[in-house]
C-alpha cells in the first residue's frame, strides 16, 4: 500500500487552524449601552480631575446648578459587564472632584467606551485625559491641563492659563485668557476673542504639525511675535479704523516686535492668519 504524504506547508495549515479552533481570535466590539449619574451636594466650587479611556469629556460651569452632577453613557461588550459598570466619584481634601469610570473585573474589554458630562456651581482648576474622544471645557477659571489622543479640543468663555495636546484632531480656544500652550500633530488651531492675563504679558506657544492656525486678538498687537510655515503662508492684518481697512504684513515667516510678552507660532503645513485691532 502506497503512503500518501502532504506537504509541510499543508500540514502547518491543518496544525494552525486545529490551534485556532480551540480559542476565540475574535475582537469584542462594544455595543450594550449603560449609563449611570451621581450628584454631590457637597461639590459646589471645585476643580475636576476626570480620565477616561475611549470617550469625550464634557465638563460645564453652570452657576444655576445646586451642586455637581456627573453623568457617564458606556458602551460594553457583553449586557452582564453593562449591568455591573459604575462610575467612581470622589471629592478630594484640596477641592478636586476625581472622576473615573469603574469597569467591570477592574479591567475594560474590547473597544468599550465610557464618555463624561460633568456640570458644577464653579469651577477651578481642570485636568482632563482621554485616550480617544473629544474634550470641552465651558467657563470657570483656574489652569487647565487636556489631553487626548485623538479627539478635538475646546475651551470656551475661561480665565486661566491652558495646556492642550492632541494628537489627531483641532484645537479652538474662545472668549479666554491667560497663558497658552496649544499643540496638535494634526488639526487647525484656532484662537478666537483671547487675550493674557488682566496685567500679565502675552506668553502664548501655538504649534499645529498639519493645519492651519488662526488668531483673532480682541486687543492691539503689543507683544513680539514670531510665526513661521513650512508650506503655506504667514499673515498679520492689522483692522484700523471704522471703514474696516487694514495694513498686512505676510510672508513664510514674520517677525513683529513689541514689549508684552511673547507669542510663536508655527505650523509644518499650513496657513497662519492674525487677526488685530
């Protein structure tokens, strides 16, 4: 009787789909919903520390709330871990109201997602991390630190100095001030209606690797500025006078000197516009 004899190829084939049958390869995609909220009385006038994986992050200064509400919207992998998920809140010695989500088994699966509203009386001091969604900030006053990794930032109607790193996604800062130390890998930068610290000098860093970058001062151009593009244009109008007109300087790069500060500004591939009284 003649021996029939496979091919080793053929052979590791059958070995690794035997292997295979034995365990799930296969990704767990989050899809039961589960949310959940807590309100603390005690938390009127605080700072907030919240961190989340893969989700946004909302956080609202709204003086006609009695007291600070926190609520979460999750996404799980299995109903089981979305009956079991929770959040953690917890009020430190120093003001700083913690939040985190509580994943099931101490650990989070798959691509689950947990995303924050965090509305407070007042609000100070911010530090905000999420590993991929957005982050916004409305009102309050008090540094801010935000980081995502992928995701659009916002921070909108605040008085305090700003830190804000992205690696995907815009930056817009709004009706602000204070110092600010914006960077994205990739997304435009937008500063709209910002000025320094009432008495401070502008110390303002603004970096986009990809994008373009805009600034509208809501106050004369007085501080030394430095803005340069590899691919694209550099641009400072100055508005003067009712009728609207105005005076540009432009080029790949441009100085401008002044004594209040410093503002630098660059990007690798775009645009670069300031707008000044």
């Amino acid at each position: 009787m003649r021996s029939l004899r496979r091919p080793a190829a053929v052979l590791a084939a059958l070995a690794l789909t035997a292997s295979l049958a034995g365990c799930s390869l296969v990704y767990q995609k989050a899809t039961e919903p589960a949310s959940t909220s807590m309100v603390m009385p005690e938390a009127r006038a605080v700072g907030v520390d919240a961190k989340t994986d893969n989700g946004r992050i909302l956080i609202v200064q709204d003086p006609s709330v009695g007291e600070a509400i926190v609520s979460a919207e999750a996404k799980l992998v299995t109903v089981d871990r979305a009956e079991r998920f929770s959040i953690e809140t917890t009020l430190g010695d120093d003001g700083t109201l913690v939040v985190r989500p509580l994943w099931p088994d101490g650990k989070r699966q798959g691509n689950e997602k947990c995303s924050f509203e965090i509305t407070v009386p007042t609000l100070h001091g911010v530090v905000a991390n999420s590993s991929n969604g957005s982050i916004t900030i409305k009102g309050g006053s008090g540094s801010v630190e935000l980081k995502t990794s992928n995701g659009a930032i916002t921070i909108e109607d605040r008085v305090g100095d700003v830190r804000a790193r992205t690696s995907n996604g815009r930056i817009q800062v709004a009706r602000a001030s204070g110092a600010f130390d914006l960077e994205t890998s990739n997304g435009a930068v937008s500063i709209i209606s910002g000025s320094p610290a009432l008495g401070a000098p502008y110390d303002w860093r603004v970096s986009s690797s990809n994008g373009s970058i805009r600034i509208d001062l809501d106050q004369p151009l007085d501080a030394r500025l430095r803005a340069s593009t590899s691919n694209g244009k550099a641009r400072v109008e100055r508005i003067s006078g009712g009728d609207g007109s105005s005076t540009v300087v432009s080029g790949k790069s441009i100085e401008v000197d002044g004594s209040r500060g410093n503002i630098t500004i660059d990007t690798s591939n775009g645009s670069i516009t300031i707008r000044t009284p």
